[in-house]
C-alpha cells in the first residue's frame, strides 16, 4: 500500500516557481517508493515484451486473414472452374447436333404452301 | 594473494569474454553487412514463391441468326500423377483412379507405381473436374493433380478449319486460332509472395507484387454455324454423289465482306488435331491454295470491260471457236455456237474466244497489246487484288499470284488466257471477294470472319459497320453485270432449279490443271461456281470449287460445283428470308 505524506509549502514559494489561481488546491503528494536502474531496466523489458506481443498478436491476425483469402481464392477458382463445366455442357446441349435429334425437331412437318406478307 | 589470485581470474575471465565477444561481433559483421545479399537471396529464395496466373484464354463465337452461340469454350481439366515412393495402398489407387477416371486413365497403372526408383509418374491425363474430385475425396497417399485448361467444342468439327486449334505449348495454330492469337490469349499474370509451409501467400514483406492475369478477347464470327452446317453437309453429298473427295465452299456477304460459311473436305475434328496424320488437312484451301479459277474469271474480265466502256453485253464478234493469239491458238471448251453472236452468249456459254475477244477490245482491239495488259493488269491487282493478300483474320492465307504485264511471262498469250482465268494463281476467298464488289454496285469490301466482341456478361458488340475499301467499278457497270450474270443462270438451267421468284446469277468454271512438268494435264479438271441470290442486292455470294480427278470425267467437278450452289442457294433464300419478287 503506497503512503501518501502530505506537506505544505509556502505561498509565496509556490507563486515564485508556478502561478496558480485562486483557491485552488495547493497541496502535492509525493511517492516514498524510489525506482531503481534495475527496476527501471525491468520496467523497460516489459513494455519491450508488451509491445513485441502486440506486434505478434496483429502479425498472426494478418496471416489468419491471408488464409482466408487464400481459401476464397481456392472457392472462386472451383466456382469458376464449375461455371465453365456448365457453360460448355449448356453449349453441348444447344449445339445443331442435339437440337437436329431432339424430339421436337423430329415431329417438324415441310410447308405445304408458303404466303408471304408484307412487313 | 587470495585477493591477487582473484584478480588475475577476472581479467582471465575478462579477457576471455571479451575476446569472443570480439569474434562474435566480427562473425556478425561478415554475415549481416559482407555477406548480406547472399544470404537475403537465400532466404528468398525459400520464403518467397512466385506464381504465374494463367490467362483465360478468349472464348469463339459463330452467330445464330442473330444471337452469337459457343464455338470453342475453354474447360479445366487434370493431369493425375503419382510420387511412387509415396503411395501407400497402390490396389486403393488403381481402383479409385479406374473408376473416376475411366478411358482417361493409364494401361499399366499397377506398372507405373512400382517405379519407385521415380517421383512422377502421370497416371490419368484430362480428367473431368468432377472425375479429380472423385479421386481427391479418396484421400490417397502420394497422388497429386496438376490442372491445364483445353479447348472444347461444343458443336464438334463443325468449322474446323476455320477455327484452327491450339497447339500443347498454348499457342493458336492455323485459322482463328493463329490468325488472333494475340487478341485470344490475353497477358498472363504474376504472383509473388513471402509464403508459409503450405505455400499460402502471406502479406508480409515489401517484394509482394500481384498483377492479376488480362484474359484474352472473346471473338465473335461473321461465320452463321447453320449456313456452316448447310454448307458442309452440302458439299459432302454433292462431292459423294459424284465420287468426288476434295472440294471447298465460300458463303459471303457481299454487302459488307463478312463470311458466312466456309468449309473444305476433307476436313478434321480440331478437338483431336494430334490424331492428324497429313498437316495438309489443317490447311484452310478457301484462303490458302491458289488455283486457276476458270471461267469464273470472265464476270471479272466482263467487269473491267464494262466500266472502262471498251464493250457492251450486246456487242457482237464471230465465234469460230478458235483464235490465234501470237502463235496460240485458243478454242473453246463448248463448241458450236459459231457466227455472229454477242458478248452475252459467248458469257452465256462460256466461251473462250469471246473473251479473248473482250482483252483484245480493251487495247486496239486486234491483238491484246500492252494497253490491254495494263488495262487488264490495273483492275486485277489494284481494282480485284489479285496477287495480294486480302487481310482476313485467318492464319496461313496465301496471295495468289498474276503476271506483270512488262514481264517475259506476262505477254499476249498469257493475258489472253487470263481473261478466262486461266495463267493465274487466285484463292476462292479473292474471287469471291472481287465477285462481290462486281455485282454489289462496285464497292469492294475487306473479307472478314469477326462480326464483333463479346463481354464477360455476355454482351454482345458488333463491329463498327463496314466501309468499303474503293469503288473498283461503278455503279452503272455493276448493275449491268449482275444482269450478265442472272442472264447466264437462266440460261443454263437455272430457272428450273431456283425456287420460283428469286433471281439468282451464276457462272460455271472449268479449269485445267497444270502439269509440273509443262503444260496441263488433258484429264484432269477443278470445276468451279460463283453466283449470288438476293435480288437487286444480293444477300449473299457462293463460291464452290470441286476438283475432279482422272477417272471420274472432267465435267464432273462443274456439275459437282454447280450442284452444291443450287443446294446451298436454295436453302439460304428460306433460311435469310428473302421475300420473292411477285
């Protein structure tokens, strides 16, 4: 538990280094724990590793993302690929060959007779 | 001493320390600074991966009426491959593959994964998409699949040689294919990236580079895939029933130069190119074999004629049925019609000697002089372009070829025979083409196969319309030769074989066949027609040529040629819906 002491200083040596307003609260607290080099040296390590994570942490998200991406572009190709399969079996199937055996044409009848009006 | 001792241990120790300090910070230094564009390509050289995207290849298209309709369409199909060492139920494999992938698999497959000693061994090749599925779903141990993308023709050989094919390097060969090949197969693409144990490209690093593949164009052809399907199936029963096996067939529109239809026998599938044993057959002869036309040629010698006012349709001269030109003697093929007659019959029956007559009035009337010759020069190359190239959109057209009129070879026998189309070298796709601007009022019209462009979404942009090129006669000396010409149809036969209402012309061709060793062969013929149908403008003009062989009589290329106008012409009236007169 950190201990606050407090203590007073004169108006007049607050005014010469700072000029405050008036009725505002002049008191200051000062910590009693002093941090170390090693402290420090630790305190500075940590925010290093801290930030080394943060770094890792959106390197990895990034990465995930480029699996995604790359499982999308495997989809598309597949879709694609299955597009085509069906435009070129659309094709086969509407192609002179199909259309001259299909039942339809083969029920077909030869004009008799053919009139023609004017447009 | 204890405190000396201690001392001395240190700076030991300090040395010690200190030293390989020193080494390691010089080791560092020669990797990082000397030595850092080595071990960076290494690195690169396992870290990053680069990856071309294929470029979609253009699809093609013919028309259908109106509406454009799939001629060559690309599919995906798989190469299966094994790693022998790698496969670990081999019965598995054979099974699964056998049974997805049908004929497609290889003979000895049970062969080809004993070759452990090997790490690929093709085991199937284009396999269907749904077929590498099935395979895949199996999960084999030590089979992998490589995708390629193949041509497939959905209305099968249909136009084979218009279209041409792609060769196994992605290369388009012969017709469309070779002719556009630019505009079909677009730019490839490039991947390049920092990629992890799967090969999954990651966005790490400032090397990346991701251009996306420009598929190429899809076509669009002038080429209507029922009047390809009349014509070929027109030209296979006429030839047949007159035992005939080689033979070619042009549909134009004469209005605006597209081509409707263009087909040969024989022919091939270009689905199975490989399977072609003589490369002659890839050749498209409408575009690419020069012939001597025949008598075909004498519209064109009529044309130039009439529009440089040398003689009129009924103009007269004395057929004798021989003519002397320097020391050749000319005769007709048809004989008979001696005496007084006019230009018009000796069109009617094709007689040589009116239009060695027709030359010789184009200079002083006597001899076919050199005014004559240039006379006849100028419209042939310049107005007809004959012996130049027509600029069709189709890979492996020839130019023809004709004598200059200065030349040794280009005397007064040589031109003398040209005016009946003989003594020079022309492709049915530049008779037609010349024939064309003959009866369509004068306007001649570069020939092309592509009517326009499709889009992604199936939209559908025709070319700008077509302008013509130079009016190469005028307009008063077409409409007189299109009569000539529906004159000379009536006149042998053609009111009996047109369907009632239509006016249709046409002009038979006979020529003989040059021996190589001089001269021409006595029994050998290429019988050719050329007409047109459509009334006072013409819808359309058909060329057909079929070459008739030693045994088989040397009219019957003619009657073959003939056949197969009347045929195609006949049904292109119902099929364009031409209204009949009346």
């Amino acid at each position: 538990m950190t201990v606050y002491t407090p203590y007073y200083s004169s108006r007049r040596s607050i005014n010469q280094s700072r000029s405050w307003s008036r009725n505002q609260n002049v008191t200051r607290f000062q910590s009693n724990i002093k941090l170390g080099p090693v402290a420090h040296i630790v305190l500075v390590a940590l925010m290093v590793v801290v930030l080394g994570l943060i770094y890792l942490t959106q390197a990895t998200k990034t990465t995930s993302y480029d699996y995604q991406a790359d499982n999308i572009d495997s989809q598309i190709a597949s879709l694609s690929d299955q597009k085509s399969d069906l435009e070129v079996e659309n094709a086969r199937l509407q192609s002179l060959q199909n259309v001259k055996n299909s039942d339809v044409a083969k029920s077909m009848t030869t004009p008799v007779d053919t009139n023609y009006i004017s447009e | 001493m204890s405190d000396k001792i201690t001392s001395a241990r240190a700076k030991f120790l300090l040395v010690i320390v200190v030293a390989m300090a020193i080494i390691f910070v010089v080791r560092l230094f020669y990797l990082q600074i000397i030595q850092y564009g080595y071990y960076k390509d290494l690195a690169d050289q396992t870290q990053i991966k680069q990856r071309v995207i294929p470029a979609q290849r253009g699809l093609i298209y013919a028309m259908d009426g109106d509406n454009p309709v799939v001629l060559v369409s690309n599919q995906t199909v798989y190469t299966v491959f094994a790693d022998p060492p790698m496969v670990t139920n081999k019965a598995k494999v054979i099974k699964t593959i056998q049974a997805a992938a049908g004929d497609q698999a290889r003979d000895d497959l049970a062969g080809l994964l004993d070759k452990t000693d090997t790490r690929y061994q093709i085991l199937a090749t284009k396999v269907s998409r749904t077929a590498a599925e099935q395979i895949k779903k199996a999960d084999l141990a030590g089979i992998g699949f490589q995708a390629n993308s193949q041509r497939v023709y959905p209305e099968g050989a249909l136009a084979g040689q218009i279209l041409g094919f792609v060769d196994f390097n992605g290369d388009g060969q012969y017709g469309v294919e070779g002719g556009l090949n630019s505009e079909l197969s677009g730019s490839d693409g490039l991947l390049k990236s920092v990629t992890d144990v799967n090969d999954v490209p990651l966005t790490l690093g400032n090397q990346n580079i991701d251009k996306p593949a420009v598929d190429g164009k899809n076509i669009v052809l002038s080429v209507d895939r029922n009047i390809q399907a009349e014509a070929q199936q027109a030209l296979a029963e006429e030839l047949d029933k007159y035992h005939l096996t080689d033979g070619s067939v042009i549909v134009m529109n004469p209005q605006n130069g597209q081509i409707m239809a263009m087909a040969n026998l024989p022919t091939y599938d270009p689905s199975q190119y490989n399977l072609v044993t003589d490369p002659a057959l890839f050749n498209n002869d409408v575009i690419s074999d020069p012939y001597e036309p025949g008598s075909v040629i004498k519209t064109l010698t009529m044309a130039t004629a009439l529009d440089t006012g040398k003689v009129e349709p009924n103009d007269t001269y004395n057929n004798t049925d021989y003519i002397t030109v320097d020391d050749a003697t000319i005769q007709n093929f048809t004989k008979g019609h001696t005496g007084n007659i006019t230009i018009q019959e000796a069109m009617n029956y094709s007689l040589n000697t009116g239009f060695v007559t027709v030359a010789e009035r184009l200079g002083n009337g006597k001899t076919v002089d050199q005014q004559a010759r240039n006379t006849m020069y100028d419209y042939f190359y310049n107005h007809f372009g004959f012996g130049k190239l027509t600029g069709i959109e189709l890979a492996g057209e020839s130019a023809g070829f004709i004598n200059k009129p200065n030349s040794t070879a280009g005397g007064p026998v040589t031109y003398a025979t040209m005016a009946f189309g003989q003594a020079m070298d022309a492709t049915m796709l530049q008779v037609a083409t010349a024939f064309s601007a003959g009866i369509n009022g004068g306007r001649y019209y570069k020939p092309t196969v592509v009517a326009g462009t499709m889009d992604d979404n199936n939209n559908y942009t025709p070319s700008k319309a077509a302008k013509p090129e130079a009016q190469v006669i005028s307009q008063g000396a077409s409409d007189v030769l299109r009569q000539m010409v529906i004159t000379v149809r009536q006149a042998n036969g053609g009111k009996g074989i047109d369907i009632p209402g239509y006016t249709v012309g046409g002009k038979t061709g006979t020529a003989q066949v040059p021996d190589p060793s001089g001269g021409y062969y006595g029994d050998r013929t290429i019988g050719s027609y050329i007409g047109f149908g459509g009334g006072d403008t013409p819808r359309y003009v058909i060329m057909v040529r079929a070459a008739a062989p030693t045994d088989v009589g040397i009219s019957a290329g003619t009657s073959a040629a003939s056949h197969v106008f009347t045929d195609i012409s006949n049904w292109l009236l119902n099929y364009l819906k031409i209204a009949p007169k009346n």
